[in-house]
C-alpha cells in the first residue's frame, strides 16, 4: 500500500472530509488529493508529522510509505548506516 492509499484510507476510516483534513495539516485541498492519489510524491516531513498526529498513525509507518526516513534519523544518518549494516551483517551469519 502507497502512502497517499494508506492516508486516504485512514482518513476516510476516521470520517474526516478531505477540505477539513487539508485545512487541519495546512495546504489545499487539491494538492493533498493528488498525494492521496498518488498524482504527487509524499509531502514535505512536516506535513506528514501533522497527517500522522491527526489520524494516530506512526510516524515511522507513515516515512517508511514516503519512502524516506524520519527527521531523528537523517540527522543520525551516518549512525543509522552503521546500525544497519552491522545488523545485515549478524543476520547474514
């Protein structure tokens, strides 16, 4: 599932219209629908920390959608390469 697929399905889940929920994070109605319709890539992180506070989703799940990582980790990159190749490393054994 896409981010904007998993968006649109949450919010239509929570009954929130797309006018007040575009309203709600900040920008127009028109662009958050090409996102949801995968017409745009993910927005910027800011307005994907709001849609995730608005429809109780993690940030981490909603990033992952966006294909990219959360804000903590790209000031951390150089740790979180780290971190990960040691863990391919162990799994690989």
């Amino acid at each position: 599932m896409s981010f904007g697929e998993r968006i649109r399905g949450r919010r239509i889940e929570l009954d929130i219209g797309l006018n007040d929920f575009a309203d709600r994070i900040g920008c127009s109605p028109a662009y958050w629908s090409r996102i949801e319709r995968d017409k745009e890539k993910p927005p910027r992180d800011e307005l994907i920390e709001r849609a995730a506070a608005i429809l109780g989703l993690t940030l981490d799940e909603l990033f992952i959608r966006a294909e990219r990582l959360p804000p903590d980790m790209q000031r951390e990159l150089g740790r979180v390469v780290i971190a990960y190749r040691r863990f391919r490393a162990v799994g690989q054994r």
